[in-house]
C-alpha cells in the first residue's frame, strides 16, 4: 500500500522510505515524473518506456511574440501603454533576444483604405528607425489581426507589405456555429503572412466560454502549412490550454509564447504560458520562442 510515508510491503508490514521523488520512482520501475505531468494522461507509460519529454524551461525562452505598444495605430482594440523604447528595455532587464510588436490593426470602421495604409507605412518606418538605433535586442514587426466573421481579415491587401508577419485571432461574433467558426478561422489563418494563431480558443477564465472549433481540422491545417498556435500567457487567457496543447503536438505543430502584454510589467507573465506548455508535455524544440532571432524571422516570412 501507498501513503505519505512510503510502501509498506503487505506481506511483510514493512515500510519501504525513500529520500527523493527520484529513488521512489526508481523503485516502481519508472522514470521521475515532472509534477505537470502527473494527470493520467499516459505519463505512466512514457515513464515506463523513458520517453517522458526533456520539458521546456523558462530559460529556454529567447524573446516574447505578442506585445502592445502604445504605437498611434489607431486600433480596432485596446492599445498599449508603453512606448517601444520602454518594451525594448524591459525586454533587456528580462535577457530576451528579441520582442515582437504586435498592435491590433487599425480600425477598418473608423479609416478608409489609404488612411490604413498610410499608418502601416509610418509605423514601419518607426520601427526601422529604431531596429537602427537598439541593437541589443532584436525588432519583429507583426501585427495582430482581426479574422473577421467572414473569414477575411481586418486589414487591405496592400498593407501586408509594411509588416514581417501576423498573429490572427478571434474578437468579436464568438457565436457562431462550429461549422462556420472553423471555416472562418481556416478562411483567415489561409493568408500567407498569418502565421500565428493568437489565444485560439478566444476563452477568458471564469467570464466567457471558448469558441466552437473542429480543433482537429485547425490542427490539421497548421501542420500543414506550418502555422503556429499561440499560448497566450495572460492568466484570464492561458490560451491555447494544456490539454489542447498536447493534443496539437500530437499533429506535428509547433507553439509561439506570448505575454499579451499591454504594458511592460504584462511582459513579467511569461512564467504561465511555459507552465501551460509544461502542462501540455511540449520541449523546446517545439517553440518557436526558443530559437534565434534569425530563425523565428525565417519562417515568419516563409510563404
């Protein structure tokens, strides 16, 4: 039998003690099992056979892919706080490598096509300016974009051309059918420069429920087409979940990790997106957020 205390051999009443988690797994024939994985989802096997991941470390993380500034984009939603300047240097106080910038898009409501155009273009030129001036840690310009209920995106064709990348993500008309929920996030993560699906479940803990996705079709197209799935580390999001997360790796996919910080102490919450990642048995080869910054520019402008 099994207690705080150890194994006591029922046959001879004796309690067997251990000094470590190690030697106890050691004596049930088992590989030691990180605490994250202790959910009965075939971690006994894997321990059995060695094959429980090497799991992801909070050092291993190089750089933050979704960050607000408070860049006058204009947006459709809530913007940023903190200049660039400033994300820049607590992104230096956290050792990154680089950070990306990812403002909603312009609100198409409020701007005609060129007005769109014409802020993607100034706010490119800005962040030129200062990749030339901050060295120390490394610029991506991606944005995140509204899929919208049609399934096209929330921004003109032509301004694509002012930004490496984009994060797509779900923000109004949570509603819909699964049928036309999971056409209408294919229909917008089918553009070549989307390349993150951003909090893809849409869920916030304890105040709204996900959308209704066929996860194995979005699961399927991702690996496909080498798409990303967000793990958002802000804790009313925790999205994509742990469960979900390890049901994806399953497919081939790989992850991004982002605070979706608004403002610059957000950028201290990456800790519970790598416990999410921990939960859902991923490495650190399965992130992206793991790799250089040359390679994270690479695939995100990989058509």
């Amino acid at each position: 039998s099994l207690n705080e205390y150890g194994i006591k051999d029922i046959k001879t009443k004796k309690m067997k003690e251990f000094d470590s988690e190690e030697r106890f797994y050691r004596y049930l024939g088992l590989d030691w099992m990180p605490p994250e994985l202790r959910e009965d989802r075939g971690e006994v096997e894997a321990a059995r056979n060695h094959r429980l991941p090497n799991l992801v470390e909070i050092q291993d993380i190089k750089g933050d892919l979704q960050i607000h500034s408070d860049y006058p984009i204009e947006p459709s939603h809530d913007l940023g706080q903190n200049s660039m300047e400033e994300i820049l240097a607590k992104a230096k106080e956290l050792n990154y490598q680089y950070v990306a910038f990812t403002e909603h898009n312009p609100s198409v409501s409020m701007h005609t096509k060129n007005q769109i155009i014409n802020i993607m273009k100034r706010r490119k030129a800005m962040i030129e300016q200062i990749r030339e001036s901050t060295k120390s840690v490394r610029i991506l310009n991606l944005l995140e974009i509204d899929i919208l209920a049609s399934g096209k995106l929330s921004l003109p064709d032509e301004a694509f051309e002012f930004i490496d990348a984009a994060l797509v993500s779900i923000h109004s008309s949570f509603n819909q059918n699964k049928i036309d929920m999971t056409k209408r996030v294919l229909n917008g993560l089918s553009h070549s420069k989307a390349k993150i699906f951003a909090h893809p479940t849409g869920r916030l803990i304890n105040q709204r429920e996900g959308i209704n996705l066929d996860f194995n079709q979005i699961f399927s197209f991702c690996a496909k087409h080498n798409k990303a799935l967000e793990i958002n580390s802000y804790p009313n999001r925790l999205d994509l979940p742990d469960n979900l997360v390890k049901e994806a790796l399953g497919f081939g996919i790989k992850f991004t990790l982002g605070t979706d910080s608004h403002e610059i102490k957000g950028m201290d919450l990456m800790p519970y997106g790598v416990a999410v990642a921990r939960r859902g048995w991923l490495e650190a080869d399965d992130i992206w957020n793991t790799k250089s910054y040359n390679e994270v520019l690479r695939w995100l402008k990989e058509k």
